[in-house]
C-alpha cells in the first residue's frame, strides 16, 4: 500500500476559494479600520496638545498659544497655512500667535494623517489658539466655544470644543453648544 502526502487538487482549490471570499470581505474593512484609528489618532494628539498647552500656561503662568505650522519654513514658524500642516506649542510673551523675542517653542506637531482635514471655528483667530495664564482661551465676540473639526470624507470626524475657561471635550456634531 502506498501512502501519499499532501493535498489532493480538489483540496487545493477549495482552500483557495475560502480564502478568496474572507479577503473580499476582509480587505475593506480593513482599510476602514486604518482610517478610523488615522482619525483617532489625530484626535487624540490634538487633545493631547491642547490640554499640555493649557497646562504649560496655568503652570508657567504666561500665555502659551497652539498656532499652526508652516511647512517648508522650519518647524518653528507659525502661519495661516492650515492646521492640516501641524502645530507649534510656544510661550507667547510678545506678539500673540507670534514667536518672537523671548517666545520659547515647547512641542512641534507634524502633519495630520493623509486624507484629513482640521479647521477651526469660533476663536478670536483662526490660525491660533491662545492660553491665558489662568487656562482660558479667547474666543470670537461672544461665543461660549470654540472648535476644533477634524473630518474625513465618507468617515465619522471628531468635533473638540473648547469653551472659554479653556475646557475641552468631544462632541458628535459641528455645535458646540453645551448640551
């Protein structure tokens, strides 16, 4: 009697169905894996950011502003590029949302995830945000809060608010209005 090793064709092509079909189904949700831990990984870096710098000013009792980065001129340089392009933690003695004179950069942030998008809505500046020494932001004439909106065509974004004492949370929608 002999005996034989291995797979028989039939076997073979069965295997390769099976695992044809769990990687149709698969691969996609996959992909949308990635990008939902892409935008949540921004989120939270950008919590993360917000909450040292706000930290950093109560601590050093001195302004401390977030202001967006501008690419390709250092990573030390504020501008109105778009917060997509990252951003610069600094303490904001002079100019504010200006690094100048005695300005000390304490963290640099780079880009966000490809595909991503970040805007600003309701502070007193759109390409900065600025901590006072006492943790509040300054907001647009009268608002309760300001937001930051990161978003993804196709994808659930994150909405961070930040009301005038400079308290963060997460919100579903674009409105920050306390609920």
């Amino acid at each position: 009697m002999m005996l034989s090793r291995g797979f028989t064709l039939i076997e073979l092509m069965i295997t390769i169905a099976i695992a044809a079909i769990l990687l149709t189904v698969g691969v996609p949700s996959f992909g949308d894996f990635v990008v939902n831990s892409r935008i949540a990984t921004d989120s939270s870096n950008l919590a993360a950011d917000l909450a040292f710098a706000r930290s950093e000013a109560v601590k050093r009792a001195q302004r401390v502003t977030v202001c967006q980065r501008m690419p390709g001129q250092g990573n030390q340089n504020c501008g109105n590029a778009g917060w997509a392009f990252g951003r610069v933690i600094f303490t904001d003695g002079g100019t504010p949302g200006a690094i100048d004179g005695t300005d000390e950069p304490l963290r640099v942030r780079e880009d966000i995830g490809t595909g991503n998008t970040l805007t600003s809505a309701g502070f007193a500046n759109a390409t900065f945000i600025e901590y006072t020494s006492l943790g509040g932001v300054n907001l647009a004439g009268g608002a309760t809060a300001g937001s930051l909106i990161l978003a993804r065509t196709g994808y659930t974004g994150r909405n961070i608010c930040i009301n005038s004492s400079g308290r963060m949370r997460y919100h579903q929608t674009t409105n920050c209005a306390l609920p």
